[in-house]
C-alpha cells in the first residue's frame, strides 16, 4: 500500500468508527431514556467504539470497499439490542429508538461541518488531513442517514414505517425484517449487476442514494455556516 494511500485511508477511521458506533449507541441511549435499560445495563450507551465494534461491519467490509475503489462506504455495528415491551409505549417509541440511530448521524456531520471553522487554527502540515477527515465525516454519515432511512425493515426507516402506518400496512412490512437486508443487498448489488448482462443501465448509488446525500451536503454545509 503506498504511503499516500495510508495517509488517506487514516482520513476515513475516525469518521467510520464514530458514523457507525455512535448510531448504535443512540439507539441504545433512546430507549434507556424511554423505558428499556437493557443496551444501558450492557455497557452500549457509550462512545466507546470498542463496545460496538463488529468485525465484519465495522473493519473488514468497510476496508475491503476502500482498497477496491468503491466510490462509497458503508458497514454496522453490532445491533443494540432493545426490548420493545419495556418502552412505556411501545409503537410510538420503538419508532423514536429507530429514528435515534440517523439523527444522530445528522448531528454528527452537522458538528463536523461547524468544526471547519477551526480549520484555520490547525498547523499547516496537518491542515490538508484535518479537511479531508471532516469531509469524509460529514459525507460518510449523511450517507448513514439517508440509507438506514430507506423504509424497509430492518433498517431503521423499516422500523418507523411500521410504526407510522397502520396496523394493515405495517406488520405486513414488519414481516420482511428478516429477509429485507437480502432485498436491499438485492437492489443495490445484484439487480444493477443483472441489468447490467442485458445492457440496461442502473446504478441505485450514483443516480438516487448519492444525489441525495450530496443535496443534504449542501444543506448542511449552508446550514454550518449562517
């Protein structure tokens, strides 16, 4: 690996490791908050990324889309576990703890985007790498945010359309919560692959997911600097 790829590649571990622990522990913040001390009790509501780690999510798959060029990053930690029956009401605050997860990703690429204003206070051989960890802070979690937000169980916008929607819609949508990571990973990889057999474009990342982030880039780059 050469050095300038190191020097980049460091550019992505702070916002990877605080995007993806940092949503789980928001979750797991949310429902202590509102009645379920069970992440609390097993240490989750912590910025320790230690304790939301997952090997596969966190390390290994995010590594192997940087070393491959992939023009996105994105992977999990391991899930807070929530118990539902304890939250003082259930169906409203499940989508709460749900909605915990990206918010918490806005927030944090909103922060970043304030702390470009210290930019000018960082010495000059670490001000080009201070940029660019920012900018991939914000980018890197408004992609977070936009993509648990798709309303499919069981990422986190699944799980607040089922709580939004009536019973009749909703718990046929809560049904798929097992199979819909292979629905997702089945439009975002493998449809675009079998389109691209017979000749029809389709690239779900560059034509929808990316144009979106990028809009709320914007926005909260605007926003940073009222």
């Amino acid at each position: 690996m050469s050095p300038d790829l190191i020097v980049t590649a460091t550019t992505w571990v702070i916002p990877v490791l605080l995007a993806i622990t940092l949503h789980e522990a928001a979750h797991g913040w949310a429902a202590w908050k509102l009645g379920d001390d069970t992440a609390h009790r097993l240490g989750r509501v912590s910025a320790n990324p230690i304790r939301h780690v997952d090997p596969v999510g966190t390390v290994a798959l995010p590594g192997l889309l940087f070393i491959s060029g992939a023009p996105f990053l994105f992977g999990w930690a391991k899930p807070v576990p929530v118990n539902f029956g304890r939250l003082r009401s259930p169906r409203r605050d499940m989508v709460l703890v749900a909605a915990a997860g990206p918010a918490s990703n806005l927030l944090m690429a909103f922060a970043a985007a304030l702390l470009i204003h210290l930019l000018p206070l960082v010495p000059s051989m670490a001000s080009q790498w201070a940029a660019q960890t920012l900018e991939n802070l914000i980018l890197l979690n408004l992609f977070l945010a936009v993509l648990n937000m798709i309303p499919l169980p069981p990422l986190d916008g699944g799980r607040v359309a089922v709580g939004m929607l009536p019973r009749s819609l909703g718990m046929p949508l809560a049904r798929l919560e097992h199979v819909g990571i292979f629905i997702l990973l089945g439009v975002l990889f493998l449809l675009p692959f079998l389109l691209g057999q017979v000749g029809i474009p389709f690239d779900p990342f560059r034509t929808v997911l990316i144009p979106v982030v990028m809009g709320l880039g914007q926005l909260v780059t605007a926003l940073a600097f009222l």
